[in-house]
C-alpha cells in the first residue's frame, strides 16, 4: 500500500519561506512520479510541481520561478521549497505518487496547511 505523508505546512508573513516535504512509502520511489497540488477554499485543486522519476521539474504558470520542488532518493522523500510567498499562496497542499508506468494508480497524501498573512 502506497502512503504519503506530507510535513512542514503554517503560517508565513507575506515574502516567507516555508519548505514542505512527502516522504513516500510502499513504491520503489526511484521509478515514481511525485506531484505537488495545492487546493485553496472555494478553488479547484491545481498542479504546482511535478518531479519525473528522472528528477525533471514542471511548474504551474503561477508559480513564477518562486518555487523549487526536488526529490531525495535516499530519504524517499520529495520537497518544496516555497519563496516569495503571498497570502493567495494559502492553500492546503498535497503530493501524489504513481508508479511511472502506471499513471492511473496514484496515491495522495492527506494534505499540509500553508497559510500566509500579515
């Protein structure tokens, strides 16, 4: 069973840093693709990052080079580092796996609070 536990979410002041991980279990994570999605009140979940198996990034549009996801190999486990941020940062945000050949199986974590304000 594939399970997904993402950490470091809170609060940040406008131009804060604050750096998330999902540390990934019952997948070899070598040949997984990590996804990074956020979901804000009222919004539709949306892609932020996604890191390929080969360790390649995509980003969102909105993301604007403030934002840097990564994998570890050795710790399984995948980070976002977030700079820059706003108060429309504030979401909660969740990482997905799936194995790469299989992309129609993916798995979830339960999700971190990020909130930004004044």
């Amino acid at each position: 069973q594939v399970q997904l536990v993402e950490s470091g979410g809170g609060s940040a002041q406008p131009g804060g840093s604050l750096r998330l991980a999902c540390t990934v279990s019952g997948i070899a994570f070598d040949v997984a693709v990590v996804a990074w999605y956020r979901q804000a009140p009222g919004k539709q979940r949306r892609l932020v990052a996604d890191i390929a198996s080969g360790g390649s990034v995509g980003y969102g549009d909105f993301v604007r080079g403030r934002f840097t996801a990564s994998r570890d190999s050795a710790k399984n486990t995948a980070y976002l580092e977030m700079t820059g941020l706003t108060p429309e940062d504030t979401a909660v945000y969740y990482c997905k796996a799936y194995h790469r050949s299989d992309p129609g199986r993916e798995s979830w974590g339960q999700g971190t609070q990020v909130t930004v304000s004044s």
